[in-house]
C-alpha cells in the first residue's frame, strides 16, 4: 500500500481514530481525577543491632558475616511487609486505610516503604505502627535465642507527596497514547470490513 491509500483511509475512518483518542483520554482524565485525593508516603527502615559485641575471641573476619546477616534480615523484612497477615496487622494497629503497601531492599540494611494513603497527617502514625510490628515480629525470632546482638528496625520520617502525575504530564501522555489506540483502531476497523 502506498501512503495515499493510508491517508485515504484515515478520512475515511477518521470518526474511529477520534472516538478511540477520546476514549483513552476520558479514562487518563478519569484515573487522575480518582488519584488527586491520595497521598503516596515513603519511610526509610534500617537494620540495626540492639548490641554490639566486642570482647569475643572469635576472628571477626572484619564483620563480614555480620553485614552478611544484615543483608538476609533485610530480606526477610521485605518478605514479612509484602505479606497478607502483616499488612492486615499493620491496618489494624494504625486504623489507617492505606494502599498499595510496597517495599524493597536499597542496601544491605536499608529498605524503602512505599504506601498510598488518604490524608497525608497519617503518614506520621503508619511509619510508627511498620516500625513496630515490625520491631514485635524481630523480637518474636529472637524470644529463645536471646541474642544480644539481635536486630532492631528504625524509621525514618516518611515524605510524603501528591499521588499521580502532574496535569502537563497526563495531557502529553493520553495525546500520545490516544493518537496511538486510534491509529490502530482505524487500521483494525478498516480491515474488519
């Protein structure tokens, strides 16, 4: 096919490529509007010792296992945060009705969480409720052991910040995405006759 066929086809069926354009665009328009009242917080958690033992005899390979162990706690935090029941206890705990609750290891001992919440005067309050039952779940391993150089999991201050794209961003990408959806539409339209 030659380009004066697609441009003929185009006129033809340009009622598709807008509808399609349209489609898409109310949905962005749509989506954003339903996101403008959250809040996306992030709190930085740290893997610590509760003690620090120094007079052993043991060689301490200059506290590579140590660091080592960080690494696999931090892991297992993660793991405990993407779980049913700890979300579950984390919203009974705090009476704050959050989403999308997400959190990955930056380092051997630092770990980002993310969660989307209604009012951000919240964030405060569910940073403490994650440090806690998470400080309860470290301490629930450690209750036979009772190790001195156990872990302990420290919050940061969350930052908090408007959920969702910006009006200028949104707009760019439904042009984009709208003009996309409606090229394909007049293409799948014309050949379905």
């Amino acid at each position: 096919m030659e380009l004066k066929e697609y441009i003929k086809i185009f006129k033809k069926k340009k009622n598709w490529f807008l509808a399609s354009a349209a489609v898409v665009f109310l949905i962005g328009l749509v989506l954003q509007l339903w996101m403008s009242g959250k809040y996306k917080a992030e709190i930085d958690l740290n893997i610590t010792r509760t003690g620090y033992q120094s007079d052993t005899t043991e060689y301490r390979y200059d506290e590579f296992y140590r660091l080592q162990a960080d690494e696999r706690f931090a892991d297992t935090v993660v793991r405990w945060l993407g779980s049913k029941n700890i979300q579950a206890e984390i919203l009974k705990q705090s009476g704050i009705s959050f989403s999308r609750l997400k959190a990955e290891r930056l380092s051997s001992q630092m770990i980002r969480v993310s969660f989307v919440i209604k009012n951000q005067r919240e964030s405060d309050k569910m940073a403490q409720t994650i440090a806690k039952i998470l400080n309860e779940q470290t301490n629930e391993l450690n209750a036979e052991q009772k190790n001195p150089d156990w872990f302990k999991i420290l919050a940061s201050s969350p930052i908090v910040n408007q959920f969702g794209i910006s009006w200028l961003e949104l707009f760019l990408i439904l042009i984009c995405l709208g003009a996309f959806v409606g090229f394909w539409a007049v293409l799948v339209a014309h050949y379905l006759e």
